[in-house]
C-alpha cells in the first residue's frame, strides 16, 4: 500500500503527474536515471560539437557521415529508455485509470520515433 502512495506523489520512476483534462505532465525520473539520461546527452552534445568541427575543417564526407549516424543511434537509445520507463509507468497507470487516450498517444509518440 505504501508503495502506491509512493507512485501516486512520484517517489518512483514514473514519468507522469497529475490528473485531468489539461493538466501539464512532468517526468519523476529518479536521480539514477536522470544522471543516466543527462550523461548520455552530454556525449551526444559532444558528439554534434565534433561534427560540426568535422564540417567546419572539411573533413570528408563519409567520416562526418558515419558520425551523424552514431549520434542517431544514441539519441534512439535515449529514446528507447524513455519509452521504456513511460510504457511500465505512466502508461500502465492512466489505463489502470481508464484513461485509454493515452494508448493513442503512445501510437503518435511512437510513429514520431520511428521516422
């Protein structure tokens, strides 16, 4: 029982909050997972830097593109975490809810990671 008192103000990893028609939504990532994400995204920030560097010194064209593709490759497993995490909580919970919306929600959120 605590431990749904627990999810309900966020002391998990659920990724959704509050309720109701126009409510904003925020994450409750715990700390792990926020220094997960954010380390990840720094590298990748790094990453765009030393591709524009690569473009700026022109460096050939295969190398730079080889780079684009790793970036993407780890922006998709941001990505993929996240889905991840959304999918065990905020999902679960808003059809716990009744609030089947969010299952087409999900479909456009995932149409959009797909592309």
């Amino acid at each position: 029982m605590a431990e749904q008192e627990d999810k309900k103000h966020g002391a998990t990893d659920e990724c959704c909050g509050g309720e109701g028609e126009g409510h904003v939504r925020h994450s409750h990532h715990s700390e792990a997972v926020k220094s997960n994400l954010t380390s990840r995204l720094n590298r990748i920030e790094g990453q765009i830097r030393g591709i524009k560097g690569m473009i700026e010194k022109d460096t050939y064209c295969d190398d730079v593109l080889n780079q684009i593709a790793a970036v993407q490759s780890a922006l998709n497993s941001v990505g993929k975490l996240l889905l991840e995490g959304h999918m065990k909580s905020c999902v679960i919970e808003r059809i716990q809810a009744g609030e089947m919306d969010v299952v087409d929600e999900l479909l456009v959120t995932v149409n959009k990671l797909m592309k």
